[in-house]
DNA sequence: ACAATAATCCATGGATTTATGGAGGAAGCC
DNA sequence: GGCTTCCTCCATAAATCCATGGATTATTGT
C-alpha cells in the first residue's frame, strides 16, 4: 500500500518544480530564456543580476528540469528544456492574474494603464494578410533574431523615436514583445500615438504566440 | 519606460503563485483539493499533518489565490479557486515528470512497478458504451460523492477485497482514482489481478476527467 | 605554457520558511 | 451565559533560501 515516506518523496519531487518558479528573479529569467537562447553574462544583465547569482538561479533551474545547456566554446547557453516549461510559465502567470489582485495591480503600475484596444493574434493574422497593418517587434534585436513573427520588421523599443521614418504613414501599427507582462510593446504604442500614428498593440506575445503554434520566422532582418 | 522596481514587483507576485506550488504538503492539499470540496480538519488527516499546520499552509495557498473558502457552521471548506489552477497543477505534475528523473524514480517507488497495461480516457469511454468493462472508483466514498465518473461503482481500495462478489466475474474491471499520481488504482488493479480478475486502470484519473471536459456526476451511490 | 574569458563552486551572514504548541476567535448547542 | 467544536493567529526554534565576493574550473588564444 501507499508508504508516507515515498509519498512524500514524490511530491516533494514535484514540489522541486514548484520551488523553481518561486522566486521573481528565476521567473524573469524564464521570461527571457522564453524568448530564445542565451548566455550567463546577456541573462544576468538583462535581469539586473550579478553573474554568480543570476548562476546560481540558472543552477535551480537547470536542477529542476526546466532550463538544459549547450555549451559553445567558452560561453554557456542556456535554453528551455521544452515547450510545455513554456506552457507551465504562461499558466501560471494567467493564474496568477486572475486568481490574485496584487498581480493585476503590480502589472498596472508596471505597464502603465491598460489600453483597451489590443489585438488577438486572429486579428492581427487577418490585417496582415489584408495588408492593413504593418507588425513592427520592438524587442531587442537578437530575440527578434531568435524567432519572430512573419513579416514583422524588427524595432527595438528604444530606437523606435529615430527610426519613425521607416514606418508607412496611412498604414496602422500593430506592436507585438515577449508576453503578456513585457513593457515594450505598452511604451511602443504610447509613443507612437504621441506622434500621431495609428497603433495598437498585440494582447500578449512572442511567448503565448509560440504555445498557439502560429508560424514562427527566425534569423536577422 | 520599465522601472526596474515595479517590474521586481510583478514578477515577485507571480512569484508568490510559485512560491504556493513550492512545497510538497502543499501539493499534496492541492491534490486532496482536486477532487472536491474539504474542511481543515479532513485535509489534515488525509495529509497526514498537525492542524495547526495544514491551516498555516492553507493560508498560503488562499494568500495566492489558489484556494477559496465557504464557511458552513462552525466548519470551513476549501476547494480550488478555478478549473485553471487544476489545469496548472496538472501542468506542473506533467513537466515534472518529463523533465526530472528523479520524479519518475520517486514515482515507480511509491505507485510501484509500472504496469503497461492501462486505458485511455477515450478507451474507458468506449468499453462502458459496449458493455465490456465494469468502472470502479477506488478513492475514499466522500470524493465519489463530490464527483465520480458517469457509472462507475464506488469501491473505496481498502474495502476491495472484501467486495469482490460485487464485481461480475466474465467482465473485465476499469479501476481509477485520483489522478496520474495516485497510488489506489495501482493497488487495486494488483489486488484484483492476485484474485484471478482481468483489471486494469485508466491511465491517469479524475483529475484529468474533469480537465478534459468529460462528463461527471455527483452525488453517492 | 601562460594569460584571458566565461561560468561554476564555495563560504557567509541575513532573511524567509516550516513545524509545532498554546492562546484566541467565531459559530452552534445547552 | 457557559461549553464545545473547528479553525486561525501568534511566538519560537530549526531548517532552508538568497545575494555577494573570492577561489576554482574549463576552454580559447597567443
């Protein structure tokens, strides 16, 4: 029959999952490395870290089974171990917004005010195809590189002010980052609409756009 | 743009839905919780922990959303806040599994050795419908009352062996319980195959049933 | 072989989490 | 009001987690 002692060997087992994702850092790394691939020293800047603690999360991560390596010369790459670990990321924040007020407060005060008129992804497919839209990814460029909407152009967020020329006029902006809790896009359409275009952003990102299966573009512009 | 501290802010709310999925007491409540509608006290038996304990954890996991309460009397029940917080607890058991051996390993210790042979949910559905298996639930008669799968008969695993008359003979035996980690079913189909009946389990349990959308219906035998 | 780069390992103090016992609060029964 | 039941809150000690800085390992380049 059902030994307590093994019992408790297994769901602390799972609970060893769990206590990856208990920590901000590690799920900010997460959100990163659900963007694509990369190295200790790009992660551990990206999520204002020092490197031997941003090393010691990925350790964490990497124990848990959610994040593997790759090695390449001197540099370390880290990725996640699978598309359900993306799937279990986007979960939990859906739960945490939904189920928990303080998230839907910190996101606010984090992304500014939610702006009501975002796109879904159908939609955004459909003005493509239309030609009605021009979908710009205002991430940094190398996770553009690591895969992007097709026919996307890529415009950092922190270029996008200089780089206004290269949008068409009397053509709408549909703005697209990392995911539903990703800054870039919020700021990217606010300055926009400063400007006097026409833009919208998606609803979510790369990362909930990915899980949908929707077709997905790699390398550089 | 980002402020690095409201961004720290966010992501440490959505850390604090991981930080309840952190600990295997708590996974274990979550588990019990799965299956329906309980009090403290009973979540503390059948968890095998100290009142005071089971409340404290309780309180994390309402603290995150994850749980809600009704009060009835003197008595306090909690149950899930939403068919979402069950999909990431499953979500959570799957990648677990997937990504960490040791999960697996502490997973055939405790369910013992893996028997092959189990039905789909699918499969279970058809044999009911032609009349060539006969379902048993095997969790304790209080989770078959807050939900059982359409048909099954009620045979809590520690009264199996005493019941076996009720089971007609020329028909093959469906057991499950819980869900992909709950050890009844496992000892079930064991006990039954030592008496010389054709047994088998669904692969994984009710848990899953509900996720799936499959019909289920309440209320005791 | 030596130096440089990228990342992990190790030790440490400070903060957080956990289990547990005792006190306290809310609802129901007499 | 008193008493019981069921649960939460509080205080505490042990265990664990976290950030950080210095030492160590692995690979590449000279």
């Amino acid at each position: 029959m059902g030994d307590p002692a093994r019992k408790a060997e297994l769901f602390d087992a799972l609970a060893r999952t769990g206590k990856a994702l208990s920590n901000g850092k590690r799920l900010e790394l997460l959100d990163l490395l659900a963007q694509g691939e990369r190295g200790v020293d790009s992660l551990a800047r990206a999520a204002g870290l020092g490197l031997t603690t941003a090393s010691a999360h990925l350790q964490v991560l990497r124990q848990a089974g959610l994040v593997v390596t790759r090695r390449e010369g001197v540099r370390i790459h880290y990725r996640l171990a699978g598309d359900d670990v993306a799937a279990l990321y986007a979960l939990l924040q859906q739960v945490a917004r939904t189920h928990l007020a303080a998230t839907e407060q910190a996101r606010t005060a984090y992304l500014g005010p939610e702006d009501t008129d975002h796109l879904t992804r159908e939609e955004l497919l459909d003005r493509v195809k239309a030609g009605t839209a021009t979908v710009i990814d205002v991430r940094p460029a190398e996770e553009y590189t690591a895969g992007h909407i097709p026919g996307a152009l890529s415009i950092p967020v922190d270029q996008l002010e200089s780089r206004l020329a290269e949008l068409p006029a009397d053509v709408e902006v549909v703005a697209y980052c990392r995911g539903a809790n990703c800054v870039f896009a919020h700021d990217a359409v606010r300055l926009l609409n400063a400007h006097g275009r026409a833009a919208k952003r998606l609803a979510d990102g790369m990362l909930e756009w990915r899980l949908a299966a929707l077709p997905v573009e790699a390398g550089a512009a």
